[in-house]
C-alpha cells in the first residue's frame, strides 16, 4: 500500500520517514519529493509498505504525530492524476512545407 505523507519540516529527510515507518512494519520504498530547481524538500512524500495490515497500523498511528516539529498527515495516496501539458503537449512537429 503506497501512503502519502504530508505536512513534513524541510528538515525531515528518508531515513528518518524509514526509521518511524519501520516501527509498524516492513517498508519497502520512502521517496521524499524534491524541488528539481532548488534540491530543497516539498515538503511531502510517499511510503510504500506491501503488507496492508501494517500500512493501516501506521497510518491510524502516524496520522497527526508530531515529527521534527510538524503535525503528520498520513493516509493511502490516491492514484497520480493527468494534467494537461502547457503549450500542447510537446509531440513532434511537421514543417513540410514552411520556409524559414
């Protein structure tokens, strides 16, 4: 079961999101989401447990713990949705025909 983990200090890093998940069960993935200009956290991320009885266990535990100062948010994250791409979609272009 993948969970999305929210309301994170900039200062939370994966292994600390591994060592608290671990107290509930077997993680298999953390992946803290990173700002891809600045290197700095978004202040959110995703763990994924496989056994479903120690996700819940977390979740029910975790959700409104304090961490590193900061009130945890922790439920199952729901499927990524599509977002329209700017500008079109960036596809391949024809320009048969043009001159330039």
């Amino acid at each position: 079961m993948k969970m999305y983990v929210g309301n994170l200090s900039f200062e939370t890093n994966e292994n600390d999101l591994q060592d608290l998940f671990e107290q509930h069960g077997a993680v298999n993935e953390v992946h803290l989401m990173m700002d891809r200009f600045t290197g700095k956290s978004r202040g959110f991320a995703f763990v994924t447990m496989n056994d479903g009885a120690q996700a819940s266990a977390a979740m029910s535990a975790l959700n409104g713990r304090e961490l590193n100062g900061r009130t945890l948010t922790v439920n199952e994250a729901r499927p990524r949705e599509e977002r329209p791409r700017p500008y079109g979609g960036g596809g391949k272009r024809s320009f048969a025909g043009k001159r330039w």
